[in-house]
C-alpha cells in the first residue's frame, strides 16, 4: 500500500520523477554522444557548428517534452542535415553568397518545416508514415552517406574551394558579367536606365572593385564545388594541394572512432575521438584549421525571420520544407519503433510529430539546423537507465551548459577532426542491408532504390524522392491489376472450372450463360481486364452473371469501366445480372443509377442460389420457348 502511494507521488507536474536517477545518467551520456555530431552536423550543413549545437539542444528538450516517445533522443541527423545542405546552399546562392542576408529565408523554411510536422501530428497522419516503400527508404539513406562521404573529403584533405586562387580566378570573368548583370537589373528596377543616358550606368561600372568581384568570384567557386558532382569535379585539383596535417587529423580521428569500438563500446568512440584529436593539435601548437567560433552566451530569438520575411524567397522551397517535414517524421518514427522494441511499450505516432515539430520550430527560431530523432542515440539513453522523457530534456540542458561553459575551447576543435567524424557518419548511414539484397530482390523494387541513389547523389534529394514514390506507387498498381486480372477467372459456363454452386445449372442452358468472377478490387491498375469481357462473350450467349462477392472496392475508373461494359452489353441485348454485391460497389453502383437504370433491382441477387432460381425461371423458359418454335 505505501509503496503504491509512493509510486503515484512520483508524478509532478506530468512528470515521472520515479527513475530520476536513471533519466540523469540517460540523458547526460546522450548528451555527451551528441556533443561532436552535432558540431559536425552544423559544420556540414553550411550554417557553422553553432547552428547544430543550437538544433541538438532545442530539437531534443522540446521533442523530449512534447512528443510521443517517452526514450527517444532527437537532434541533427545525417538525413536532416543533408537536406537542409540543399535549402542552404540553394538560398544563399540566390543572396549573392552572403549567408548573413539569407539566413532569415533559410530559417524560415526550417520553421516552415517544423509546422508542416505538427500539421502531420495533428490531423492524425504518424500512423501512415509505415507506408512509404522500403526501396525508396533504403536509396534515399544510402545517397545521405554517399552525399555526406564525397562531400567531406575535401575538408578532410584540407582543401576549400574558396580559397584555391587558380579556382577562383577562372571565374573573374563571369563574376564581373554577374556584377554588371545587377547593375542593370537594379537601375531598370528603378526607371534610371534609359537608352539616351548610360551615364550612371557606366559611372557605377568603373566602381566595381577588385574586393566585389573577388567575393562573387569566391561564391561561384564554392558552388561550383558543392554537391557530389561539384566535390567529383575539383577533387583532382583537390588531390594535387593536399594539406598533410588535415589529413592526418581526419585520418586519426576515422581510426580511433573504428578501433575503439574494438575496445569497448560504453565510451563513445565519436567523443573520444574529439577529444583526442583536438587536444593533439591544441596540446602541440599544431597549424591546423579550427571550427568557426561559437559565440558565447544564452542562444538569442532571430526575429529578423520575422522582420525581413518574404514569400518570394521562400516560395521555391516549400516542397522542400514538405520534405523536411516528412522525412523528419520518418526518421523519428523509426526510432521510435526502435525504442519500443528496447522497452516493450508503445510509441504515440501523432503526439512524437507534434513534439518534433515543435522542437524544429524553436530550434529554427534560434538559429538552430532541424533535427529527428536519432536511432544512436536513443539507443545510448535506453541502455544508461533513461526512461522517461526526462531524458530527451536532460541532453538538451547538458548541451546549453556545455554551450555557456566551454563554447570558446569548442571553437579551437580542428575542422579536419569533424570532417573525419562526418566520414565515419557517412559510412555509418548507407543502408547496407538493402544493398546487399540487391541480387536477391525483385527486379522493379531493384530499379526503385537505385533510380532514388542515384538521382539523390547527384540531381536533387527533394525530386528524388519524389520520383522513386511515383515509381513505387505505379509499379505497385500494375502488380495488384496483374494480380487482380490473374485471379479473375472470365469464362461461359464450364462444369470443369465451375464453382461448387454453379454445378447445379441445367447443361439445357449452359452455352446462354456467361459466368465472370471478379476476385479483388476492380480499380485503375485492372479495368483493362474487366474490358475484355465484351470481346470474349461467345455471341449466342444470351445471359451473363457476374459474380461480385470477393470485389470488396471499386473506384471511380472501375466504375465507369463497367458502365461502359453494361452500355455495350446493353446495346447488343444481352442480359446481365449481378451477384453477392458488397456495401461498398453497391453504393457506387447506385450513385450513378447504374442500379437501378442499367441494371434493374430484380436482377441483383443477394446469394446465387437466388439468381439461380431467377435463370431457371427466366433463361430455361426462354430456350424451351425458341426451341419449340424452331419445331
């Protein structure tokens, strides 16, 4: 009885202080789990190590606090950070390659994408998220890895495209074209560019300094070599300008993540890793390249996603904040099932995207990249005793004491050391299951995860995936309208391929008679069979009986398919009854007066045993009659 009460007294506040202890320990080794990728996450992601420190603290307190999942552990992810790689580069490019101008757009299409989850949440779709291919799914994880792989390896050579002069140089001549290009664009804008007076136009021309096209020369270099194929294209130049020491600190920080795994795995070989690397470099005043800065201090609200907003900025990436939102909710969802499995309860769906969503929001709102749910890192805060949501918001709070605390020595981390734990992330991501079941799978699910790797690796991550779907989605009707055809047999009445009920019909009337079986939903993907059955009825048949009682759905192109088959069967005088029809078809039926117009009540039968009363009252008669008359 008192330890009864003593349990029920551990609820404060909605909250279960029942296993604090372990909720502690959880969340503090997760947190510490998270501490490099999330620096390296934001470093990948364009937007600087702050960013993803920003995200892993506000994406796990507020997903901890408001989701579905009692154990799960969110933040930057390889898959989140990939895309959002996509969003940045894209809008910063259309900034003129100033970050500082298109962060408000770019934090704004994150928080877009964070509403969009709790929009999923709340009108109920978490449930439905199981649904997309597994084909598609294992494509799409396996370019992140070849994305994030390729990608990195150019910090870890310690080479940036920006800062290769012969790189920069080949493209003077299109930056000073770009420049002028704007010059126009501007005065046109505001009526001062007339063909009786250029001088202004040219004034401003002869302005243009040395220090612009530099900076616009930069920026096209850093797109020209962003992407897999931009990374492919300037590795050459990349290989012949090798920095040893950033090689050899990616290099040590991939080995000791790999090898001291071989030793243990309760010390996260990432963390060990970081810290080995770094204090090498720091320790022995080594000349290496550092992270950007993290400033110091409470993280601080962007308003300015609100003040300098603009639709126009935005409106291209919408979809992909769709895509944000949903492959978010994927990643979650599945960890979440992870989690279930690793503590035998049972995940609220709508709820952990509510609690994603407003984490992304939050996080975007500070500066902060969007994150997911992380399978690893659940996983540590399952295994460390963590529990209760208590523990997603025990790594967000380790994660802002670390930030205050040591975020001017987090600045002196060696970037090649985070390239090298992106390396490993890369590596780590690739959906090696999938791929190794490429010889034995079905060649179209084959075709499927291949179309969404390659196009994800090297056109558009967001069109990928919408492109395996699409494929996924018609190869899946085909096979059910094949199946659906396979099993539906179309045949005049056969005593050898009869049903045990239709064995009972007189052999008098047996060549009148065309029987057809609809077996499986009569949709899109099969009309085309349930059309041949005018040109296969023999022409002296004069009654045909389709048998509906294993058709449990017809949509609106069956529907009409069939109206089109009872039309012409109509025409050519025959008669057509139909048996055992489900709600479902019954209803359609009848919204468009199929029944009663096409097909009268009195010949729709609830059982054959009715309808076969109705043709030996009807059919055996009739052939009596011509029979005599033909005496």
């Amino acid at each position: 009885m008192d330890s009864t009460k003593k349990k029920k007294n551990t609820k404060t506040f909605g909250f279960d202080f029942s296993n604090i202890k372990g909720d502690m320990f959880g969340g503090i080794t997760a947190g510490i789990v998270a501490l490099p990728l999330a620096l390296a996450f934001g470093v990948s992601s364009g937007l600087g190590p702050s960013a993803g420190l920003y995200g892993a603290i506000f994406v796990s307190f507020f997903a901890a606090l408001f989701g579905g999942t009692n154990t799960q552990i969110s933040g930057p992810t390889a898959p989140m950070t990939a895309v959002s790689m996509v969003v940045i580069a894209g809008i910063v490019a259309t900034f003129d390659g100033d970050i500082g101008n298109a962060l408000p757009a770019i934090l704004i299409v994150f928080l877009l994408a964070g509403l969009m989850q709790i929009g999923l949440g709340l009108i109920g779709l978490g449930k439905y998220i199981r649904y997309i291919p597994y084909p598609v799914v294992s494509g799409f994880m396996t370019a992140i890895g070849v994305i994030i792989l390729v990608t990195q390896i150019l910090p870890s050579v310690g080479y940036y495209p920006k800062e290769d002069v012969g790189l920069v140089n080949q493209f003077k001549p299109q930056a000073e074209e770009i420049i002028l290009h704007k010059i126009l664009k501007d005065e046109a804008g505001e009526g001062i560019l007339v063909l009786e007076d250029f001088k202004q136009t040219i004034n401003l021309a002869e302005h243009i300094t040395e220090d612009q096209i530099l900076k616009e020369s930069q920026s096209l270099a850093n797109s020209e070599a962003s992407g897999v194929i931009g990374a492919i294209k300037v590795l050459p130049r990349a290989l012949a300008n090798i920095n040893w020491l950033e090689l050899l600190l990616a290099l040590g920080t991939i080995l000791i993540i790999f090898g001291f795994k071989r030793i243990t795995t309760k010390i996260p070989s990432t963390l060990v890793a970081l810290l080995v690397m770094s204090s090498i470099a720091i320790g022995f005043g080594l000349n290496y390249r550092p992270i950007e800065e993290i400033p110091g201090g409470l993280p601080i609200p962007n308003f300015g996603i609100f003040t300098n907003f603009s639709f126009n900025s935005i409106s291209p990436y919408i979809l992909t904040a769709l895509t944000l939102a949903l492959l978010g909710a994927i990643d979650s969802l599945l960890t979440s099932v992870v989690a279930d499995n690793m503590t035998k309860t049972k995940h609220n769906p709508n709820k952990e995207l509510v609690g994603q969503g407003i984490g992304n929001s939050v996080a975007a709102i500070f500066g902060g990249i969007p994150g997911a749910g992380a399978t690893i890192r659940t996983v540590v805060n399952i295994n460390a005793g963590g529990k209760t949501r208590l523990s997603g918001m025990m790594a967000g709070v380790l994660l802002l004491v670390i930030l205050l605390a040591l975020g001017p020595v987090a600045s002196q981390i060696p970037a090649a050391v985070l390239a090298g734990i992106l390396i490993t992330v890369g590596i780590g991501v690739m959906d090696y299951k999938g791929l190794k079941a490429i010889p034995y799978m079905p060649r179209p699910e084959v075709i499927i995860m291949l179309v969404v790797l390659i196009l994800s690796s090297v056109w558009n991550l967001v069109y990928a995936v919408g492109v395996g779907l699409i494929i996924a989605s018609l190869m899946f009707m085909k096979k059910i309208g094949d199946v659906t055809a396979e099993r539906s047999s179309v045949e005049s009445f056969d005593r050898s391929k009869a049903w045990p009920d239709e064995i009972t019909i007189p052999k008098s009337i047996k060549e009148d008679i065309f029987i057809k079986h609809i077996r499986g939903p009569l949709f899109f993907g099969s009309t085309n069979y349930f059309q041949q059955l005018v040109k296969q009825i023999p022409d002296k048949t004069s009654t045909i009986i389709i048998r509906m009682g294993r058709m449990p759905y017809i949509d609106q192109s069956g529907l009409y398919a069939m109206e089109d088959v009872l039309v012409d069967l109509a025409k050519q005088g025959k008669t057509v009854l139909l048996v055992s029809v489900l709600k479902q078809p019954r209803y359609m039926l009848e919204r468009i007066d199929i029944i009663p117009d096409l097909i009268p009540t009195e010949q729709v039968f609830d059982n054959f045993a009715n309808c076969l009363a109705w043709v030996k009252e009807n059919v055996e008669d009739e052939v009596y009659t011509n029979n005599i008359a033909k005496i």
